[in-house]
C-alpha cells in the first residue's frame, strides 16, 4: 500500500512536517509495512524557506543583509540538495515584521537586502532561485532589489538614488551596465497570490501603502512616482507592464522581478506544488492525507489541501484530510476533491492545549489510526 502524506502547516501548532510525520506514526500502528511518503507543503508564504528547504534534503545559510531602514539584520534562506536552487522569503531582508509600528515608513523602507540575499546565493553557485514575496514593509518598486543587483538609478545629477519610495521621486535614468553578469543564468519564480497591479486605486501605493505607514498624502505621491517609474522601466525592459497582475506584489516588487529578471509570477500553492514534484508521487498513490489547522471555505478557494486534492484527483486517487478546527462551511471542499475530512481532537480542552504541540502530534497520530483501521476493515 502506497500512502502520500501532504499536510499544511498547523499554524502556530506543527510545522508541515511536524503534521505530516505525526499522520505517519497513526499510520504505521495500523499499515506497519505500508510505503509511506511524507511530502513538504507550503503555499509561498512565510515558512516556505523552512518547509522546502527541509523537506527537500537542503541546508540553510544565515546571511547578514541590509534590513528595511537601512539596518543591518540576519536573513536565512535554504539551498536544495541540487546545489543550484536557493529559496527566500523576502520578508526575511525587508519584511513588515522586522518594523515596530512606529517604524514603518515607505518613503524609507527598501529592498536592497532582498537583492543582498540573491547575490550572496549567486555566488554561491545557485542559478535558479525560488522566492516568496509576502509580507513586505517596502514600496520602493523594488529598485533596491535590483540597485544590489548592479542596476543604475540615477537621480538628474547622475548619483544613485537613496533608499525607499522616495528614491523613485528623483528618479530619471535606468542603466543596466553593471548588471551582475551571472543574472543571465539565473531564472526566478515568484510565489505571488495577490493580483494588484502596479499604479491606481487597485495598486500597490492604494491598497497596501496604509498598513505600511503611508497617510493618503503619501500614498498620492508613492503612486505617481511608481507609474513615472514604469515610463522610465519600460524605455530599457520592453517587458514593462505595470497593469500585470501581481506587478503591485510587495510594493511594486512583483513589477522589477518581472521587468528586469524576466520572472514568472504564479500562486503559491501551484508553485510549491510543482517544485516538490508531488504530481508524480500522487499519482503512485493508494491514499493521499493532506490538511491543515483550520479547514473551512477558504480551504475551497485555493488553499494547499484543495491544490493536493485538484492533483490527486486527476489520477482518481481517495482523498483524506484532517484538521484541528472544522467550520460550517468546510462541506465546499469536497466539491474540490477532499472525498472526507476529520476533526482531530479527542475530547473537550482549550484551544491552548489543542494547540500545544505534544497534544496536538498525538491528536492527529490517533485521528489517522482510527482513519486506517477504517480504511483496512473496508478493504
């Protein structure tokens, strides 16, 4: 019996891993002989460098890069077993999170240490590099990014522009002269969920600029220099499409990873999926188990378990899923291809203790037993 193990994280619970593995051990009391693969899964967002460095037999590399305000700060990312793919989230160089409140400011904040982080990986001989690009603290149109890369902006007197939005406001020549040689060998594919273009009322500067500390002045101004900014992108990158969806990703990041890196823009879910390979496992399969924390209708929308089960589903293989909470609206995942769901807690208890993660592993190991035991009395 071949079994394929594809769990999302527990948030704030079990790492993907953690669940998976737990699923394993309810398993082995039941098919102790049985071919068991426990597969990473995550959907682009913060924890894929854990999950698919991990779970892809690779090994992490702490890089010290420059932080959103200029500061210096530790930025991990994961290079895979092949030696030649690195995974980053750019939220470890430039992300929200790393800010205080107060701090947040995207006339200053940059993505200069993102493009730190994918040098440093360059020289380490990776030549294809996957990237998450939520969470971010910038709107600088990601022209940090690229000035640590070896791009020119220059502000009229010929001098580099400083660091944050406000670097687009003088902006007036792109030069791409001293480009890192090695990016011609270099493909890059964006974990990219959100859809909003680069300028307008459903831009970056509109939508995302508040949260990152823009008053509606600021967001005024932000705006106009990022569509000055695509004029100017689109006189040396014939690829500059400010209307792209996802161009507005991480304050304009999605645009320069695009333009400049000719980048791919995909979901989260379909990206990581693909990368792991979990197709072909899938289609080995006797029994896919997939899940998460919560399952509910978003689960539906497009969520790592619907994207196993879509998967899973085109090989006609039975779908399982387990999760610690199971709300009224869970049913529209079955539509998605999840043929049955279960609760795994055993009894009443708060929700610290079901998330605390000793309960919650052995929750979930006993949740798979009493699955299995089903499974072989019907087989």
């Amino acid at each position: 019996m071949q079994i394929v193990i594809a769990m999302d994280s527990f948030k704030g619970s079990l790492s993907s891993l953690a669940a998976g593995q737990a699923v394993e051990t309810g398993i082995r009391r039941v098919f102790a002989e049985a071919g068991v693969q426990v597969c990473p899964l995550a959907d682009g967002g913060e924890g894929t460098v854990e999950v698919l460095t991990k779970g892809m037999g690779g090994s992490f590399r702490q890089v010290v890069v420059t932080g959103p305000l200029g500061e210096k700060v530790s930025c991990r990312y994961g290079i895979l077993q092949d030696r030649v793919t690195a995974v980053l989230e750019m939220s470890g160089a430039a992300g929200l999170t790393l800010l205080p409140a107060e701090k947040r400011n995207p006339l200053y904040t940059t993505t200069y240490g993102v493009g730190e982080a994918i040098r440093d990986a360059i020289l380490q001989g990776c030549r294809k590099f996957i990237i998450g690009i939520g969470g971010s603290a910038t709107n600088d149109g990601g022209i940090g990014m690229l000035q640590a890369l070896g791009f020119d902006f220059w502000d009229a007197e010929k001098k580099p522009v400083p660091y944050g939005a406000k670097g687009l406001a003088c902006l007036e020549t792109v030069g791409m002269q001293n480009v890192l040689p090695q990016l011609s060998e270099c493909s890059f594919h964006v974990a990219c969920d959100v859809k909003n273009v680069l300028c307008g009322p459903s831009g970056c500067s509109a939508v995302f600029g508040p949260q990152k500390g823009a008053d509606a002045q600021t967001v005024e101004k932000m705006d106009r220099w990022l569509d000055r900014y695509a004029c100017l992108a689109a006189k040396v990158c014939k690829e500059a499409d400010p209307l792209y969806p996802g161009a507005g990703a991480a304050g304009g990041l999605g645009f320069a990873l695009r333009t400049f890196l000719h980048a791919s823009l995909e979901p989260g879910v379909s990206l990581v999926l693909r990368e792991t390979g979990l197709e072909e496992k899938l289609a080995g399969a006797d029994l896919v188990i997939t899940g998460e924390g919560r399952l509910d209708g978003q689960t539906a929308m497009g969520k790592a378990p619907a994207g196993v089960a879509a998967l899973a589903k085109k090989y006609g293989k039975p779908v399982a899923a387990f999760a610690g909470c199971i709300s009224g609206d869970a049913g529209l995942c079955h539509a998605q291809g999840i043929d049955a769901y279960f609760p795994i807690l055993r009894g009443p208890m708060t929700a610290q203790e079901a998330m605390e993660p000793g309960n919650a592993i052995q929750n979930v190991a006993d949740a798979a037993e009493q699955v299995c035991r089903l499974w072989a009395a019907l087989c």
